[in-house]
C-alpha cells in the first residue's frame, strides 16, 4: 500500500528552528509537495521537490532524499503565525497525490 | 482574481437528505478538484476535472456521490441520501493546465458538512 508518515504533533519555541520530517511509501515518484494549513482554512502551498537536495525559500526550506523515501521541511526564526498543520504530499506514478495526515506545529512564546 | 470561492462555508443536514456544494475555481484554471479532510487528517481525494470531462474517480467514492462541471468552469459535488459518516470538509482545489504533470494546488476554503 502507500503511506506517508508525519508526526502527529510537534512543539518549539518563537525564534527557534523546527523541522518536520515525512517519509514516504508509495508506487512511483512524481515530486513532493509541503503545504500549510491554519485551522479552518484552505492548505496553501509551501514547496514542491522532485530531485534530491535542499530547496530554500525564505524561512522555509524543504529536503529530499529518493533514495531513503524522506524529506523534511525546515522553518527557521519561527513566529507565532506559523501555528499551523504541515500537510506532506506525494504525487505517485498515476501522477496523483497521496496525503499525510498532517503535522501540528505549536509555537509557544 | 479572488482565488478558488465555495459555497456554502457551513452546511448541516439531516440524514438522509441530499446536498450540493459549489465550487468556482480560479478563472484560467483547467483543472479541478474535490478532496474530503476530516479532522486530523490529510485531503482524501475524490474526483478529478479536466476541463468539463471528469478523468478520474476515487474507488473508495460511493454512488452516492456526482460531480459535474458542465460548462468547464464551476463545479458542483452532490452527495445523495447523507450519512453521518460524510460529516467532513469538503475541499475543492484548482490548477492551471501546463506541459508540468504537476502543478500546485490552488485550493477553496471548503464547505465543512455536518450530518446529524
């Protein structure tokens, strides 16, 4: 079967570095996607990795390694608004995405 | 451009009722999506636009479930005779058409369903 595996929950501190790890299972690869969801909105998109290294974007930087299945996203000088749900999602070989269920990151002051 | 709009926000119905949601997805946007999310969990896909031809369906879909996008632009996802197991928010997501195979979603504020 296909899986994607997040934490469930993950706590740290305004100004600190957290980092949210995903790996991965599934039939084929296609890229991977990190997206931010706040509570009761629409996930917005973070970054998309299809070969291996490390994508910096701002604040937010996103890792990939095919070959161990994993990836991370990194959020750096954090800030009370980055409270929110981390949503790793793989496209497989159909080109379709799977979804985790999502990482709760909590920023504490 | 506003981004992907959904209608209603909130929708509580008994069981055994039908409903409808509407989605109008950013206007230069050939495809579109409808995924469902519980609660602690990520979108669960469940049907696929392009253009107005429907390309793609969840297995895990029931008959219960239609969705239509008639005129290529907006479109709606009906649930017929609700059960308290569809209690979820439903999502829908848009992307532009590209050489890319993938694209990023562009995705509504959902309509979150409550079957009582």
């Amino acid at each position: 079967g296909q899986n994607i595996d997040q934490p469930t929950e993950m706590t740290a501190t305004e100004g600190a570095i957290v980092q949210i790890n995903c790996t991965y299972q599934t039939s084929g690869f296609n890229g991977l996607f990190w997206y931010q969801q706040h509570a009761g909105e629409a996930p917005t998109f973070l970054s998309y990795n299809v070969l291996d290294g490390l994508e910096e974007k701002g604040r937010f930087s996103s890792f990939l390694s095919r070959s161990k299945g994993y990836s991370y996203l990194l959020l750096k000088e954090l800030q009370m608004k980055d409270s929110a749900s981390y949503l790793c999602a793989v496209s497989d070989s159909n080109y379709q995405l799977i979804w985790g269920a999502g990482t709760k990151l909590i920023i504490k002051p | 451009d506003t981004g992907v709009s959904q209608n209603p926000r909130h929708k509580i119905t008994k069981r055994g009722q039908n409903v409808t949601f509407r989605c109008d997805p950013i206007s230069e946007h050939n495809r579109l999506y409808w995924y469902r999310q519980t609660l602690g969990q990520g979108p669960e896909f469940l049907t696929y636009f392009q253009n107005e031809a429907q390309l793609e369906k969840s297995r895990l879909l029931s008959d219960r479930f239609s969705a239509e996008r008639p005129k290529g632009s907006f479109s709606t996802l009906e649930i017929q005779r609700t059960e308290q197991g569809d209690s979820a928010m439903y999502l829908c997501a848009s992307s532009p058409e590209s050489d890319l195979p993938n694209e990023k979603l562009f995705f509504g504020s959902g309509t979150q369903l409550s079957v009582l």
